[in-house]
C-alpha cells in the first residue's frame, strides 16, 4: 500500500508543469535629485525555469506607481516608454540597467538616502510575486 501512494505521488509531480523561477541580483537605485520625485530600479533577472517568464507589472514599497520601462529610439531621440510585459526565455538573463529596461518609481513616499534598502516586487502574468530589495547609490554610483 505505501509503495503505491509513492508511486501515486512521484508521478502525480512529474505530470505537473515546472514552475519559473525568477532570481533577482545587483538591484540598485540612484539617488534621485533634491526634489525630484520619481527613481528608477536596476537589476540582473534570470530565470531559472523551464519555460518562459512575461512579468506584467511590478510595485516598490516606496512609489505610488511602479512601471515597466525602457528606452528605446525614436525620431532619432532616446525616449522612455512604458511596456505593457518582458518576457524572460527559460535559462536566460535580463539585465536592466541605465538606457536598457528598468522599473520606473513614481511618486516616492519618502526622500532616499545612499545605504537606504528599498523592497520591489515584480508580477508574472500568473500573478505570482518575485520580490527582492534594492540598494540605494549616491548619485554617480
């Protein structure tokens, strides 16, 4: 009887898809400007699934409003929009930085100061949270 509840269990798992797994590394926040109201988070995302990762939103314990961002070429210009979702590929690395993809932070709660931890959490498009926390640089850094 206990070998076929194994048996049961063991391929029970097996038959259930692997689940994507985010890790989120070397986040980091400049310090905004006296007066400035708005931040961006930096980081290094890998997915360590097997299937792909579409992150759909994204929310900061310290904005208003969080948002996917990225720059790109227009009219000849740099410009930051707005991105509806990103998608991650199984086993690959996404790296937002300065002039790439990025979280934009709208509406800080609060004035940052370098040293300052701030929590950030980004949403798959199955509603599942992968949260992490982002170090606050001095301007330049």
């Amino acid at each position: 009887m206990k070998y076929g509840l194994a048996s049961f269990l063991i391929a029970a798992f097996s038959a259930a898809p692997a689940l994507a797994q985010l890790s989120i590394s070397d986040a980091y926040m400049r310090q905004p400007a006296p007066g400035q109201v708005n931040g961006a988070i930096y980081m290094q995302v890998e997915n360590q699934g097997d299937s792909v990762v579409r992150i759909v939103a994204a929310s900061s314990d310290v904005a208003d409003r969080t948002e996917l961002h990225e720059h790109a070429h227009a009219d000849g210009m740099m410009r930051m929009r707005k991105v509806a979702a990103l998608e991650i590929e199984a086993g690959s690395r996404v790296a937002f930085r300065p002039h790439g993809n990025h979280l934009m932070l709208f509406d800080l709660s609060r004035m940052l100061q370098p040293g300052d931890r701030i929590g950030f959490c980004l949403v798959d498009e199955g509603s599942e949270e992968h949260c992490a926390e982002a170090i606050v640089n001095a301007p330049g850094e």
